[in-house]
C-alpha cells in the first residue's frame, strides 16, 4: 500500500474555488471528469473534508497574462495623428496662431459633427397597426372595427393577431356601424 501524503497543506473546496476563478459546482464536475483528484482529509468531531494537492491546481490555473507596451509610434492609427499634429505645429510657426486655431476649429469640427446633427427620422407608421391599438386611435372599439371589417368597410388581415391597415382607418365608412341604444336590463324573478 503506498503511504498516503500529508493531506495538511492540501487545499478544501472553497479555496480550491477561489484560486481558479470556478464555482463548487464546476470543480465537481472538474472532479467528476477526472480534471482534478481529490482525497478526503478527517477532522475530529467533524465529517472527512475533500481537499486537493496544490500542485495539481497550479497545473490547472490559467497562465499568465503577458502585456506588450509598444511605443505609439509603433502603431499607425496612433503614429498618424502626432505626424498630422506636428505638422500643424510647424506650418502655424511659419503662418502664425491664425492658421493654427482654423486647423484645429476644422479638426473639432469633424469630430463633432456627427454629435451636432439631427437624429435621423422615426421610421415610417407601419403598415398594418394592431386591431387593440386601432381602436385607441379611432375611438370605435374593437367590436365596432370587427363589424367594419366583416362589412368589408375596413381592410384588416388575419395573423398572429387582427391587425388593420393603417390606410384604410382614414377614409373608413362608418355607415356600417348600427348604433344602438343602450340594452334595459333584465329583471329576474323576484
């Protein structure tokens, strides 16, 4: 029987979780794929606590993340601006502050004015509205636009939903709708 290691330094479940970055619920299906080995550690007066070797963790952790640091001239959507910037330094020596602030209003300017301009139209009504939302808008209520409907006074398709088109709410003929007086209630039997 080979000797058992010292389970004192080994690492129990939640520190094993913190270390990686992982739920208790992904090391046990880490455990259950055979990813990582555990061994059970006694605790007096207490149950066996599932602990795992430190080495068998670094081995699981993510290497290292490396960053580059490169110069911005290294790079040339960064190389390009400081050329554009010095340049317009140099030509405003020679032609004075004036040519250098138009340069500079011109730059601003471009950035700016996607910023400035006016929010692009909502789009267009649609061309079917919703026979719920037709009636909010007519007035009439939605058994009213049915009887036009089924009068053929009102143009509406049948999808998901009862939807109208929107065209037609305008010139409607609402000759079709009935109006009629309010029912008297029925008197039940006393």
């Amino acid at each position: 029987m080979s000797p058992q290691p010292d389970l004192s330094k080994w690492l129990p479940n939640a520190q094993v979780c913190a270390q990686l970055g992982i739920s208790p619920r992904t090391l046990d299906t880490w455990v259950t794929a055979d990813r990582l080995h555990p061994q059970y550690r006694k605790r007096t007066g207490l149950r066996s606590e599932r602990v795992f070797d430190p080495e068998e963790i670094a081995a699981q952790l993510p290497p290292p993340r490396t960053s580059v640091v490169r110069s911005p001239e290294s790079i040339p959507q960064l190389a390009q601006p400081s050329a554009q910037i010095s340049q317009s330094v140099a030509e405003s020596a020679q032609t004075g502050l004036e040519a250098l602030v138009a340069q500079v209003a011109g730059q601003l300017m471009q950035q700016l004015l996607p910023a400035l301009l006016p929010a692009p139209e909502p789009p267009p009504d649609p061309m079917y509205i919703h026979l719920k939302r037709a009636a909010e808008i007519t007035g009439i209520s939605e058994g009213g636009l049915r009887r036009l409907i089924k009068a053929k006074n009102l143009s509406a398709i049948q999808d998901v939903f009862t939807k109208v088109r929107g065209e037609s709410l305008l010139d409607m003929d609402v000759s079709a709708l009935e109006v009629k007086p309010p029912a008297k209630p029925k008197r039940g039997k006393r």
